[in-house]
C-alpha cells in the first residue's frame, strides 16, 4: 500500500513537471517575441539619430560672431 502511495506521488510530480514544461516553452516564446520587438524599435531609434546626425553635418546652423569683445562695446553701456 505504501508503495502505491509512492507511485502515486511520483506520478504527480512528474505530471506537475510536464506542465511546467509547457508553460516554459510558452514563456520562452513570449521572450522571443520581446526580442524580436525590441530589435526593430532599436533599429529604427538608431537609424532616426542617424539621420539626424547627417543632416545636421550636411547644414550645420551658422553662427554670426562679431569676434572679441575687446573690440567694440557689447554691454549695452556707454563707452568709457
């Protein structure tokens, strides 16, 4: 009698296992899907800075300068 209690317990725990097993393939299977998701929106976010950091090179904004102010007065006070 003992001993069919044994098998019995064996028998759920390895039914229990195989449940297990499936829902880890189901898991794994999500994972793989994230992965594939985020490699795309990766992607696309360095494909976007790229072309950005292109067209920036291609048109850099320009920046008047009217050079040192040892030169003229920029303060907006008179002139000593």
């Amino acid at each position: 009698m003992n001993t069919d209690n044994d098998i019995m317990r064996a028998l759920g725990r390895i039914e229990g296992e195989l449940v297990e097993i499936r829902k880890l393939a189901e898991r794994v299977s999500r994972l793989e899907q994230w992965q594939a998701w985020l490699k795309g929106a990766w992607a696309i976010l360095a494909s976007a800075f790229a072309y950005l950091c292109k067209a920036a090179y291609r048109n850099p904004i320009l920046i008047r300068t009217t050079g040192p102010r040892s030169r003229g007065n920029h303060s907006g006070l008179p002139a000593r």
